[in-house]
C-alpha cells in the first residue's frame, strides 16, 4: 500500500490506476448506499478517486488508507446530494418489492437487495440514514454536512426507519401468504 500511495504522490499513471482497481469495490459498496443507482455511485466513486488522487499529499501514513478513502467518498457522495437536491422529487418513494420463499426474509436477503430497499428511499431520506444508522454520524454532524437543521435530520431518520420497516413488513407478509 505505501508503495502506491508514494507512486500516487509522484502522479504515477500506473499507481494510480492499481490504487483505483485495488479500492474500487470497497469505494462501491460505501457509495452505492448514497445513490439512487449503480451508475449514480460510479458517478460518485470516479468524482471520489478525483479527490483522492488531488489529495493524496493530505494522507496520514500512520492511518487507515481505507478510513480516509471511506470519508473522501462519503463526503463526495454528499457534495453529489446537495448538487443534485433540487432535482429530486422528495415526496415520492420507489417501492421496490422482492419476493422471497422464507419466513424471516430478513436473514434470506442479500446485500444487494437491502441495498435495494435503502436506494428506494428519497435522497434526503437515504442519506440521512446512511450516515445516522451505518456511518455512526450524529444529527448535529449530518445537519451541518446536508445543510438541514438538527430537527430535519431526525424526522428524515424517523421516516427512513418507517418506510424501510413497512417495506419489509411487506415483503414478510407476503412470504407467509405464500406459504399459508
């Protein structure tokens, strides 16, 4: 790791395209909790590597590599929210449902799918959940990085936990329907 990130700091083609390679699938898995899409966190992800790659004289080597990348993209995956807030529709929810044959479909869900379930929340909704519930950021923090008050930050994490929590409900009641 030490020799890529000095080969970075020399602006080195081939560090960079390793570090890229080498830290793309942990950098998806943070940034495809923020978006609406895929393609809306590889958007995120090329953005996040831009600044890793501008910033790289600012890393610590005493730190975790992967802690400062996780924050640089977090951080992207933000700045992309507030750009692209006024384009959202806040009102609506994409209800996504998935079938499942098991009654506790929680345990027989992957990854994937409650990835799913959390993309299809709104963007002010996703985020605030995402940096309360999985990144361990408090309301006053989230206030200050989405530029909402305090009191928003709760009521977007209260309705987040509900519209996940009947989503799933309905997926569970379903499984049982079928098996009744």
């Amino acid at each position: 790791m030490h020799l890529l990130v000095q080969g970075c700091l020399r602006n080195d083609r081939d560090s960079q395209q390793l570090l890229y390679k080498h830290y793309y699938r942990f950098a998806m898995h943070v940034c495809v909790r923020y978006s609406k899409s895929v393609e809306e966190a590889k958007e995120i992800i090329n953005d996040g590597f831009l600044k890793v790659f501008k910033k790289i004289a600012q890393y610590k080597q005493e730190t975790s590599f992967e802690g400062w990348l996780r924050k640089i993209m977090v951080n992207t995956a933000i700045d992309h929210y507030r750009k692209e807030s006024k384009h959202y529709d806040y009102y609506s929810t994409d209800k996504k449902t998935i079938e499942y044959g098991q009654t506790n479909i929680i345990d027989e869900m992957s990854h994937k799918e409650l990835i799913s379930l959390i993309q299809g929340l709104t963007p002010g909704y996703r985020a605030v959940f995402n940096l309360y519930v999985i990144d361990g950021y408090k309301h006053e923090e989230i206030a200050v990085l989405l530029h909402i008050s305090v009191g928003t930050s709760k009521s977007n994490l209260s309705k987040a936990r509900e519209i996940l929590r009947t989503a799933l409900e309905k997926m569970n009641t379903k499984t049982l329907v079928k098996y009744v």
